[in-house]
C-alpha cells in the first residue's frame, strides 16, 4: 500500500491554482486507494481538491516504453506548463534493468535505453532547453552516473537515491513548495530532500532498528559532460598505468568514496 500512502500525502497538500499533478497508475493486481481501480491504466488529476479520473484505458505494461510515451504525449497535450517535472515511482534497479516492475506483465520494467527512446519520441531534447526541469526516481538504486547519461539531454536536474530506499519512499509533502510562483529545480530537488530525510529520521527516531542508511541525491545534469570527461580521461590512464602496486590503493580509495 506504498504508493496508496503517497497519494494520500500529495493529497493533504493544498496546490495553487497554477499548478497540475498528472498520475497514472498501473503496475498491480490490486489498489487500496478508494479513487484507483486495478485492472487498468488509470489517469488522475490532483489540483489541490480532490484525486479525479480524467482518463481509463485497457490496461498496458507499466514496463513497456510504448507505455511512457503515450502518458507523456498525454500530459504535454492536455496540461502543459512551463516548468515540468517527471517522477518514476516504484521499484528501481539502476543501471541493470531500471525502474518501474510491472507484477502483471512479469515484473517487466523500463530499462534506461527504454526510457530514453520514450522521452526522445514524445518530447523534444535539447540540452539549452530540455523538455523537464526534474526529473526524479522515487526507487531504489537509481542515482548512478548511467542513469545521468540518460537524462542529460532531457533535463536540468536529477533526483535519486544511490542506496535502496525505505518501503515508504518520498514524502510528497514537498508538493507544498510549489506557491504558485516559478520553483527553481534545484529548490524543487532541495524540497524534495528535506522532506524526504526528515521523515526517514522521524521514523528512526521511533523505530531506531528499523534502517540504517538513507539517501537522496539531486544532481546537476548540466555538469554531467564534464564529468564523463573526467571518468574517460582516468579510466584511459588506468588503462596504461595500472599495476600490482597501484591497485590496492586505487580499491581503498574507491572504498572511500
């Protein structure tokens, strides 16, 4: 009931008039939110009232980037804006396979290729103006400079987790950022953060044996060129100048990252 939890957060957040969150649920054998019917890919609308269906369409692997494309084409149709953000919301893997496991396709999930050619076909990139603000990965394992080199060129900011990440993920009470005026990303990510780390320590405080680590990045995407120069210049090094003597160091170090 992860998910039900956070639409239940988004929905004690009252939005101003300017501001739109799109959802579409899918993915499960069953829901426990009073609004979500399993069975089908649903669309919602928060506007800071209530939860409203605007849109049920047979239901479609949450997996398949075919499915991505059509809900971002969707949303750029029907609510555009002038800042946008994107958020995946479930199970991650990185690097590996991704996010967003669909239990009633075979645990099928978005593979980061996948993504890329879902966001490449429904919007168009640009590195001076991507087409969202944020993008952001409510799941495990997603804040990997793989998933960086996927979103570069469609976005200024990245939010994710480097470790796993609590059963009860974001704290959508973040939402309360978003007065009306224009919210810069790294403000957005810095909100998203806070509020995320402050109520992961809320429940360790309560329950101090039940987590031990808790992680939340937001990444620059601007800077991500630079930092694959700079991977690329080492990693040719390493190539010529590794030996018995330099390993050793180089795994301590890289320990201590």
């Amino acid at each position: 009931q992860a998910a039900t939890s956070d639409l239940m957060e988004m929905e004690q957040v009252t939005l101003p008039e300017n501001v739109t969150v799109v959802i579409e649920t899918g993915g499960s054998y069953e829901w426990s939110h009073p609004a979500v019917e399993a069975g089908q890919l649903g669309r919602y609308v928060y506007t800071g009232d209530t939860l409203e269906m605007v849109d049920a369409l047979p239901n479609a692997n949450m997996g398949a980037p075919e499915t991505l494309e059509d809900f971002l084409r969707f949303c750029t149709e029907n609510y555009p804006a002038d800042r946008t953000m994107l958020v995946f919301w479930n199970h991650g893997c990185g690097s590996l396979s991704g996010v967003a496991f669909d239990e009633t396709f075979d645990d099928d999930s978005l593979s980061l290729p996948e993504i890329y050619s879902a966001v490449a076909s429904a919007c168009t990139l640009s590195r001076e103006d991507p087409p969202f603000d944020v993008v952001g990965f409510d799941a495990c394992l997603m804040s990997s400079l793989e998933v960086a080199s996927v979103l570069a060129p469609y976005a200024n900011y990245m939010v994710a987790s480097q470790e796993t990440e609590p059963g009860w993920g974001w704290n959508y009470s973040f939402l309360s950022e978003l007065s009306g005026n224009p919210v810069p990303g790294d403000q957005m990510g810095e909100a998203i953060i806070d509020a995320y780390m402050d109520y992961g320590e809320y429940v360790f405080d309560v329950y101090p044996n039940l987590y031990s680590d808790l992680t939340l990045s937001c990444i620059d995407l601007n800077a991500y060129a630079e930092a694959e120069d700079a991977l690329n210049t080492y990693f040719a090094e390493l190539d010529t100048s590794l030996d018995v003597k330099s390993f050793p160091r180089l795994v301590r170090k890289r320990a201590r990252v």
